[in-house]
C-alpha cells in the first residue's frame, strides 16, 4: 500500500517516487477535485505531496487533516525540480 500520494500538478516520471509507497493522483483518477483528493488521503492514510497552496490552508481548517509536505517551490522546469 503506498503511503504517498503525490498531486497531479507535480511530475508523473520522476525518480523521486519511482517507488511502491508513492502513488500519483493520475493513478486514480486525474480530474478529482482537491476534497476529493484531500478525503481519499484521509481515508487511506496517505501524505499528500504537493506544491498547490490549496492543501497548505486545508490543514489549518481540518480535523483531523491528512499529512502534507508542501513543497514550496513555484513553477519550474523538469530539469530545475531534479535539481531541487
């Protein structure tokens, strides 16, 4: 079972989560809204990775919340998130 569950805003192929405890949002099903994403990782126990701010201030008004790593980079190429 993965324990993250990466946002359909950040890379489909990446090497980071190239592994069984990561998940992407593309696996289930791409046009869920962020509630609906934000129960499911609820649900199933998941950490939410994102750079969407949406989630950020989704914690401060949930209980309880799902974990959320915010990644607080902005828009940037493929090559420049490898980097980072």
């Amino acid at each position: 079972m993965p324990r993250f569950l990466v946002d359909v805003n950040l890379p489909y192929y990446f090497s980071l989560w190239d592994h069984d405890d990561y998940l992407h949002q593309a696996d289930i099903d791409d046009t869920w809204t962020d509630k609906q994403i934000w129960e499911y990782a609820r649900e199933e126990n998941l950490i939410i990775i994102t750079k969407d701010t949406d989630f950020y201030n989704s914690i401060l008004v949930s209980e309880p919340p799902p974990k959320v790593i915010y990644l607080k980079i902005g828009n940037m190429r493929l090559k420049e998130m490898h980097e980072f």
